[in-house]
C-alpha cells in the first residue's frame, strides 16, 4: 500500500550505553507511552514523552493547549475537537 505521506525520520545511531541500561518489557512501555501521546489520544498529564518525535508532538501540544485552559478538567470534546483544527 502507498503511504498516505512520507517524512523523515532523523533515526540516529544507537547509543550503546543507553542500550545497556533498558529492561525487560522496555518495548512494551515505549509502545504504550507512545499511543498515550499520540494526537489520537493526547491530553496525558504528568507521564514524560519517551518517544519525542512529530507525532507525539502533536499529542504534547494539544495536552498543553488542554492544560493552559481556565479548567482543564471541564474541557468538552467539542473544544478539543477545535484544538486539533
């Protein structure tokens, strides 16, 4: 299937010494904290961005645009649905 864009992914060599310190199950915890930030999901507040690349971007700005409202915790989906336009 022809992707529907195409972009860089700016992969850099693997650091050796942060190979040697991750745990089992790091994947798995990699994998999960990136749907947390993706822009499909977003709004994750107090959990640090593991991954850091475009699309977990979009997750961590439109988490800031939720939490610089008067009140995060009364926002609507109709307002997030605006934040994401």
């Amino acid at each position: 299937r022809t992707p529907s864009s195409v972009d860089e992914r700016a992969n850099t060599p693997t650091d050796p010494g942060w190979a040697a310190t991750l745990q089992p199950g790091w994947q798995e915890e990699r994998k999960r904290n990136f749907h947390n930030w993706s822009p499909f999901v977003g709004g994750v507040f107090g959990e640090p961005d593991l991954v850091c690349d475009f699309w977990t971007e979009l997750g961590r700005n439109l988490t800031a645009r939720i939490a610089g409202s008067a009140d995060p915790t009364a926002v609507t989906i109709e307002q997030i649905m605006a934040f994401r336009e």
